[in-house]
C-alpha cells in the first residue's frame, strides 16, 4: 500500500506508519532483539526496506524531517501491537518488564542510497537538521562517559524533589523549587542515584584518502553517540555515519557568533570492512585493464607511470611501482601474520626530488596518505592518547598517518624528525601492522596495515656513501631493517645529467603550453611522450586496486632463484663490515617485490622473471649502500 503525503504528517500519523510498516516487515526482528535485550539494545531498520517496499514518499519524508520520525518509530516499537511477553519470558531480559524493555530501544536507520550521500566537505546549510550519511575515517575516538539525559534534584531548602530533563550538552538545574511555599531560585542537589545517565562518546571522522585528488586537505567532522553505539569503532576504523546534522553556535571571547559549527548526532555507524569497494571500476575499465595486463610492455608502462616529471630514478620508480603493487599478507597456522606490504626508504641529499616523488605515489596510490615526520599533530605518525579541547576533558585517543593508511600507503617525509614516541611506536607499526596505546585507562590496539615510503636528508647535509646511514640519518638500525628497500640518493654534478634534468624540470613547467601547441597543429604527442604518464592515474589507481584479488603462488624455479641469491647474501651479510645485517627479513622481502611484480601482469603465479627482478632490485639498493 502506498499513500500520497500531501502535507506534512504530524507525528501520531508518523507513528502508526511505523507500526504497520513494523508488523509487516520487521516482527521477527523485534522479537530477536528483546529476547537479546540488554546485549542488544538497536532496531536496525534497512531504508531500502522502507523506500522499496513499503513506501517511496515516506522514506523520503525520513531524510528531511529525521527528528519526528526516529521519534515516531520508537513510540512505534514501544506501542507495538506484535505479541511479545512470551518472547521476554523465555530470554535474558533479567526481570525487566516489557514497557521497560520497549521504552529503551533505539531504533537505527542503515544503508541509504549512494544519491543520499555526502562528504564532509559538501555539507551545507540546507542540511542542518535533516537526516545525512557520510564517508569517512575514524580519527579521533574519546573516552566513553555517562552523560546526563535526566535529572532528579533536591532543593535545599525544603527537601522539595524535581525532575529536569537535559537535553544537548548544556547542564540545566532547575528554574526554581516547584514547591509553591518555597520558590527558591538556588542551591539544588543532583541527586546521582536517583538520577538518569546514557553512555556518551564523541569521534571525529575525517575525510577518506581515496576520496580526495591532488593537494586537497582533508575534512573533518565531530560526531556525537550515544548508548549502545559507544565504543564500538576505534581510530582507523572506515564507516559510514548515520544521523541528523545539527549547529551549534561559535562562541567567541565576549559575545555569540553569527557562524555555526556542524556535528553530526548520530543515528547509526556502518562499519566498513571490505576492500576493494572504495574504487569502482566499471566494464569498460575492467576490459582496458585487462588489455593491458597482458601488453608485453606492461611493466615498463607502470614505472613509466611513476612520477614522470621527475627525471631518472627509474630504480626507485621501479621500488614504488611495486610498494604499489605490494606482496601478498599471510596468516601462519600459529595465527601469526606476516605483511605483504613493502617498506620503502629513500635517503639522500635535499633538493632531488625526494619530496616530489612522495606526493605523487601518495596521489596515485588508491590510499594515499601524505605526511611530515616533524608534523605538529598531537597524534604524530603513529597514535596518541591526548586530554585537550576536543574530549571536554576526557582523554582522546588519536590516529596519524599510519592509522588513517590502514590498507593504503603511507609517505611520509623527513622521517629523520619524527619524535621518539613515533620513533618506538614505528617498530610494532611496520613490522605487526599494529599500534598499540596504553594510557590512562585507554588500552587499544590500532591497525596500521599499510606500505610506509619514507625519506630522509642526511643530519650533515650531503650524504657520505661510505659511511653506514644509520649514523648519517638519526636512525636506529632495527628500524631501518624493517624496510624492503633502501635508496640512497647523491646529488654530485654531473654536466650531461644536470643537462638532462634541467630540460625535463623545463619542459614540464611549460606542458600545459606544448600540448595546447600540439593540439592545434596536430603534431604528434612526442613533445610530451617523457613527461606524461603512459598510464593514465585515474586507471592506474584502478589497476592497482584490481590487481590486490591477485594472490599469485611462487612457482618452484622462482622459489630456488630467491632463496639461492638470499643463501649469496647471508655469506656476504657475515663480513663485520657489513653495512646492514642479513636476515629472514630479506627472504620475506624478496618474496613479496617477487609477488608485487607477478601482480603487475594480473598473474596467478610468481614466475622466475618476477624472481629476477626482485634480486636485481635488492642487489642494486645494497650496493648503494656500499655493500659489494
Ligand atoms: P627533496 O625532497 O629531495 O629535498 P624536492 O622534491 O623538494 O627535493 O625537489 C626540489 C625541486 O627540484 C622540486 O621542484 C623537484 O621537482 C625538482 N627536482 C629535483 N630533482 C629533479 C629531477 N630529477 N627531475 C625533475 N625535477 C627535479
Ligand atoms: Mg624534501
């Protein structure tokens, strides 16, 4: 049945509509959750339910008028006709009577429509009040506190007891004593046991990597919950939340501002665990990829696809198309996991190109997350548990960079300056893909499965090969073998290469011109064939994204190519000269740029092509460090 809502329907129509929708499409669910009730405290209504089939107009009605109508469907739940003392008599109700069961469920609106919605940045003020959906990543998470919804208070005076509702986050006493011979306007007792209290937690959400392009700075949005969705995500965590946006005025020092602030008073949380479904990639796509996977040329089209202003550097291009690519994780029968994720370092002079290479792998990567080791963020690269303005007191536990990557690729830059809690906290980050925070009641263990590209100018300026780095770069050496690969960069004048570099830092400042040039005379793209991507970064980003359902096999013949060149290694790693000790480490990471290159073909198994081209990288980066 379906009605026309001409006018706006007050709330007891609102409600009986919930009833019947209730009774039709959601009897067992009711009954489900007050045999579970208090574990489980949410009606979880589908909107698809509501706009399918049951009525198109009324779920509309949802999105613009949410406040009487999650009213509506509560009082729908508390008056529900559907049969349900048996249902309490047989569950785990603990006594509770069904009027106080029914009194207490909350009900929670998922899944809108993608037209329904938005990202933080494109809130408005038509939204204010009406009932929104928004993408984003959990950053901040404080302290779970009760919060005061209702309170009972005792006069002083004569004893005289009154209740006073409390709404938003303003504390109200009472105006004055309701007894009729008292009338005092003062001192009141909240009396605490007597009084009603809800689970309360405030989040900020930030804008999601992937759906930001370029140099865009990411939003960010507070978010209030409360009851049964307090602590349910942590920092890192990738949702969706459900509510109604609300404005609270901006106070400055002496009076009111007319500019509001936006929040969110949250309905539901989707927590979102899949993969791959951030990017999508249609039919016609699928086919270039496809297409392209078995060009024979495919893996030269890849590095050339990497940062191609950038002039040379086709080994550490090589490093980061296969960071992008990345190894396959894997769980061991003892439960433990080892990362398929590679870690990458590039150490060198300033003024190379180094910063230049980290912005456009973070922009290209499908979760990019850009970030300077000397940040001044209270989070910092790792996580924090902080007690400022944002949790009104309550301690705040925090995600930086490596946290809001989970599943991505961190870069971040000037590692060299990061601070020592960062410093230690990168040890668990890099190897466990985990942080884990244990401070004034907060204990939580973050993820932080992510590939780190990492930086760093030397501490004297110019880089001394001969030298070990870890003395030149302010880095201990079990951080650094926690890298994959690592690229030390000099910068020593050379004419023909200077020559070189300078032509192509020209030619791309002025590529908007030369193409509007050869757009109109019709001449070949040849002008630009060095300094545009063979691949497109669009399809790039969606190619990698595809390649991850990929977890090729190493074939026996690739198998013996890595372990006999890493059995060469153990033998030179002996020497007390060494540079950098050799251990299971290499192995592993052998094994995954070996994955990472069978990946760029799309290909099921790890061939001994994609072995080679593993040993001929780790052998190039330790010999830059002197180890040959
Ligand atoms: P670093 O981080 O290594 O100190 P930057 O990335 O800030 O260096 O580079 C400084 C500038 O020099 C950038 O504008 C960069 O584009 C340019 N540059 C340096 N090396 C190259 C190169 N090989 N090819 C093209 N541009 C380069
Ligand atoms: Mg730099």
């Amino acid at each position: 049945m379906s009605t026309t809502i001409e006018e706006s329907l007050d709330i007891n129509e609102v409600e009986d509509r919930f009833k019947e929708f209730f009774e039709k499409y959601y009897s067992t669910e009711i009954k489900d959750l007050v045999a579970k009730y208090p574990n489980e405290k949410s009606l979880y209504v589908h909107y698809n339910s509501l706009l399918e089939r049951f009525d198109p107009e009324f779920a509309d009605r949802l999105v613009e008028e949410p406040d009487k109508f999650i009213l509506g469907a509560e009082r729908a739940v508390k008056n529900t006709e559907i049969k349900l003392q048996p249902v309490i008599d047989s569950g785990e109700s603990q006594g509770l009577s069904l009027n106080e069961i029914l009194n207490n469920i909350n009900v929670r609106f998922i899944e809108l429509p993608t037209r329904l919605r938005t990202l933080a940045r494109n809130l408005r003020s038509h939204h204010i009040n009406k009932f929104v959906s928004i993408d984003g990543i959990v950053k901040r998470a404080t302290e779970v506190r009760p919060k005061l919804v209702k309170g009972v208070f005792k006069c002083l005076r004569c004893g005289n007891v009154m209740e006073v509702g409390q709404e938003g986050e303003s504390y109200q006493e009472p105006y004055q004593c309701a007894d009729e011979t008292c009338q005092r306007k003062n001192a009141f007792e909240l009396l605490v046991d007597k009084s009603d209290f809800i689970d309360s937690q405030k989040l900020q959400i930030q804008e999601r990597p992937e759906d930001l392009r370029g140099a865009e700075q990411p939003q960010d949005l507070n978010i209030l919950v409360e009851d049964d969705l307090t602590g349910e995500v942590v920092p890192g965590n990738r949702v969706i939340i459900n509510g109604v946006l609300r404005s609270s005025q901006k106070q400055s020092r002496n009076s009111k501002s007319t500019v509001f602030d936006v929040y969110v008073e949250c309905n539901s949380i989707e927590l979102m665990d899949r993969e791959f479904e951030d990017l999508e990639i249609t039919v016609e796509e699928l086919n270039m990829i496809e297409d392209l996977s078995s060009d024979p040329d495919i893996y030269n089209k890849i590095i050339d696809s990497i940062a191609p202003t950038i002039y040379g550097y086709r080994d550490v291009k090589e490093a980061m198309a296969l960071q992008l690519f990345s190894g396959v994780a894997k769980q061991l029968p003892d439960g433990s996991r080892i990362r398929g994720d590679i870690h990458t370092f590039l150490v060198g002079d300033p003024g190379i190109g180094k910063s230049q290479i980290l912005r456009y792998v973070s922009n290209l990567a499908p979760r990019g997350v850009y970030a300077s080791g000397k940040s001044s963020t209270s989070a910092g690269l790792t996580a924090a548990a902080v007690k400022d303005e944002f949790g009104d007191g309550k301690w705040t536990l925090e995600a930086g960079a490596l946290v809001l990557a989970d599943k991505g690729v961190a870069t971040i830059d000037e590692m060299d300056k990061m601070n020592s809690r960062d410093r230690s906290a990168l040890h668990e980050a890099m190897e466990q893909q985990s942080i884990s925070i244990a401070k004034a009641g907060i204990t939580s263990t973050l993820k932080s499965r992510c590939a780190l590209l990492g930086a760093a100018n030397p501490k004297y300026g110019r880089f001394d090969r001969y030298e070990p780095i870890a003395d030149q770069i302010d880095m201990e050496p079990s951080l650094l073998s926690r890298f994959d690969l690592i690229f030390t960069l000099t910068d020593k004048p050379d004419k023909k290469k200077d020559e070189k570099i300078a032509n192509h830092i020209i030619k791309s400042h002025y590529a908007g011109e030369i193409s509007m040039k050869s757009d109109k005379s019709g001449e070949a793209d040849t002008a630009l064939e060095d300094i545009e991507p063979a691949i497109e970064p669009e399809l790039m980003r969606k190619y990698i994204a595809h390649s991850k359902q990929i977890t090729p096999v190493l074939t026996e013949d690739a198998k013996e190519e890595l372990v006999d060149f890493y059995l060469e290694l153990r033998e030179i790693g002996e020497d007390e000269n060494s540079p950098v000790p050799v251990t299971a480490r290499q192995l592993e990471a052998l094994v995954r740029l070996a994955e990472a290159s069978a990946r760029t073909r799309l290909n099921e198994t790890v061939e001994v092509v994609d072995a080679e081209r593993a040993t001929t990288i780790v052998n190039k980066c330790l010999k830059e460090v002197g180890m040959d």
